[in-house]
C-alpha cells in the first residue's frame, strides 16, 4: 500500500463506501419487496421479479452474500482510511479521530441514506441489484454455505432449530381482511363489502340464515282446496314446501310457475293429487353444514330451496339460494313483509325495538354489535336460554354490556324487545 499514491487512496475509499452503500440498499430492497406483487411479476415473466424471486427462496443465502460483502467492504475502507488518515495528519489522528470521523461517513453514506432510499423505492433497488447479487453468490458460495452451517449449529446450543422454521406468505383470514379493508380506492366500498361477507361465511352455516320452521309458509295437503288457494294467492314465494299435517312430514316442493298447469279451460283446478303430481323432490340438508359448503351444494345439486333438519330428523327451517347469495351481496329487494314489518327500529336514546324472531347475526350486522352467537341463533332464543325459561310477565335484565326490556309476549314466545348496548348510556 506503501506505493500507492494517496489521491487513489481516496478514490478507493470512496468506492469501498459506494459499495458498502450498494450492499445496504440491496438488503433492505430485497427484503421490502412485496411478495404479493412479486408472484404477480414473476408470472408475467419480468426477469428481474424472477431472479429476485429466486434469491429470496434461500433467503438465508442471500443475507450471506450480503453480509460477507458488506462487512468485507467495510474492513477495507477502514484500512485504506487509516492509511489515508495516516498519511495526511499522522498516526494519532489514524488511532483516534478517523474511526469516528469513518463511522459517520459510514452511517450517512452507506448505511441509513441507501436504506430509506431503497426502502421508498425497493423493486427500482432489488431487480438491478440482484443481477450483482446472483454473480457473487457463485463465487461466495462455499463461504455461505460454511458461515451459514456454523451459525445454525450455534442456534442449535441455545435449542433453536432453524433449518425448522419454514417462511410463508400467507395470509390468516382476519390478516386478509385487513389487507381488504385498507385497500382504499383500489376496491369500491361495495365490492369490499362483498369479499369481506364471503370472509364471514367460513363462520356461519344455513342455521343462521335459514327461516325457521314457525315463519315457514307452506301448504298442508290435509288443509282443504279453498286454504290452499288463498295460500297460494296471497304467498310472497316462489317454492312453498308441501307436507301432510305436520311440516316435519314435508313430501316436496311446489313451484307456483306448476300451479298454471292446473288450469283448464281457462279455469283454475286445485286438487290435492294435481299438486303431488307436480311436486320436486325435497332437498334435505343438515343444520351444521356451512355456507361455503352449501353454496357448492346448491349448484351441485342444481336446488335452490332446502329443508334442514337437525340431528333427529326433526325440521328446523329453510334456506334458500336467495337468503345464501343475500350473505354475500346484501339484500336483492324489500319484500312485502319487510315492507310491512321491520324487524328493528330505532327509539329514543339510542333504544332498538327488535322483534324477538330476528337473527342474532343479522342484529349484529346492522348495528355493529356483539351480542353471542355461539348459542341460540335468534333474539327469542337468546333471551329464553338466558332466563331458563320464557317469561309470564315483562321483565328487564342484562347480558354482558346489553340491557333488554321485553315489551311483547305470546303465547309460547318472546315477540319484542327494547335492547340497549349500555356503552351507548354511559356515554349520556
């Protein structure tokens, strides 16, 4: 080093440092990429996503490279300053002030500069970079291999396996949902909504949407002619399901388009066997299946009405096509009895009058609350599992952070509740 002059002293140093710097930028690029987006370049076959792709599945190898670089840098450039330093104000200045003089030169230049810059821009950094990366890690490489070898035998002494840990990108549901919910203008606020509620369908199955078996309208082949006409006259549906005196014995299914089938001459003929005549085969499914499950069982099946039925046999309710597609897409149109009949209403001082049939899960919905759902899928059968028993009189009470009042009775049911989320009173 002696016969070097100092001015190529000074120009290697800054080299070293620009090195240094490259190696600092390169690390934290490639380790700011986004997988996602990455996957995204690499299909579309941009070379530089592929070769950082490749570097980045033994990212152990690829900090090795890095490391060996940049600490081999850094050991010349303090050298070749001391040189420097040596050179120009003499050995104490070399011992003393060029360390700390370096360090900040260092810290500036080739460590925190390089690293925001490209941390702000790391596909602009990293796709270059690993051109560089790849070529060295030929060379480097029993060097990696050995540094990498004594340093996970050294994990191992304090019982950390690393060759163990496996490194994924996926995505845990509620972490997906975040990612959907900070999408911003990237996805329309309706479309958000849309793929959040097809999150929720993983927790929820036909028991929460279906109707229960007391709201069922259907037609009872035991009823005479004329009930069933005005059944069919004044219904709401499409398919009503058929049974024989008790809905537990359902026999099929009717569509109403099959009822003009029954006409003759112009006039309409409703018997009990033209009905059976012309009656689907009842689709029955269990109370526990899921609704993802569903949806592909009802394409599979081509149905779109089913009977769930619980573990004795006993029919609960219905769920239609429309109800699970209503999960996801939030409600086709207002029908006539919710025209007739809302289910929640808000009242002073941030009361809601509900009616006792309404789902828990659908409460909660509307009002952002969190009343339980691990149990009763109703209000009614909310309220009735937590008194042990259905009320003889209007009684008030509190479940967790809610206070109820019931305002209606009947005869083997609760039909409307005040309910309250006590937050909401506190804060008055």
């Amino acid at each position: 080093m002696d016969n070097i002059s100092t001015n190529l002293l000074i120009l290697i140093l800054v080299l070293l440092i620009f090195l240094s710097a490259f190696f600092s930028s390169s690390e934290t690029g490639m380790l700011s990429l986004n997988r996602y987006r990455l996957r995204h370049l690499v299909n579309k076959g941009h070379k530089g996503a592929i070769r950082s792709s490749a570097l980045l599945n033994r990212t152990d190898r690829l900090i090795g490279v890095i490391l060996i670089g940049n600490n081999l840098v850094n050991i010349f450039a303090t050298i070749v300053a001391g040189l420097i330093a040596e050179r120009l104000f003499g050995e104490w200045f070399a011992l003393t002030v060029m360390p700390l003089l370096l360090t900040l030169i260092i810290l500036i230049f080739a460590e925190v500069t390089p690293k925001s810059v490209a941390a702000a821009f790391p596909e602009k950094v990293a796709f270059p970079a690993s051109m560089v990366l790849q070529a060295l890690l030929l060379p480097l490489y029993p060097v990696v291999l050995l540094i990498n070898a004594i340093s996970n035998a050294i994990a191992r002494i304090f019982g950390l396996d690393t060759s163990k840990v496996k490194l994924t990108d996926h995505l845990h549901p509620e972490e997906l949902r975040t990612v959907v919910d900070e999408a911003g203008d990237l996805i329309p606020d309706h479309h958000q909504g849309m793929l959040l509620n097809i999150l929720d369908l993983e927790n929820a199955t036909v028991e929460d949407i279906m109707i229960p078996r007391n709201d069922v309208q259907g037609i009872d082949l035991e009823d005479s002619i004329e009930e069933i006409a005005e059944t069919l006259q004044n219904t709401e549906y499409t398919r009503l399901p058929v049974y024989e005196g008790d809905i537990n014995n359902v026999i099929g299914i009717l569509h109403l388009r099959k009822v003009a089938r029954f006409s003759l001459d112009g006039e309409l003929k409703i018997t009990h066997e033209a009905i059976r005549n012309h009656l689907s085969p009842p689709y029955f499914i269990p109370e526990s299946t899921t609704l993802p499950m569903q949806l592909m069982n009802f394409q599979k099946e081509k149905q779109r009405t089913a009977i769930i039925v619980d573990e004795y046999g006993e029919v609960k309710g219905i769920a239609t096509l429309v109800d699970l597609l209503e999960e996801i897409v939030g409600d086709f149109a207002t029908d006539t009895s919710e025209e007739e009949h809302d289910e929640i209403l808000e009242q002073p001082d941030n009361w809601f009058l509900i009616d006792a049939a309404a789902s828990i899960r659908d409460i909660n919905k509307s009002l952002g609350w969190e009343l339980p759902t691990d149990g009763p899928k109703t209000l009614n059968g909310l309220i009735v599992e937590f008194l042990e028993h259905i009320p003889d009189a209007l009684v008030s009470f509190e479940i967790g952070h809610y206070r109820f009042e019931i305002k209606e009775l009947g005869d083997n049911r609760i039909e409307k509740a005040m309910v309250l989320e006590k937050y909401d009173l506190e804060s008055n």
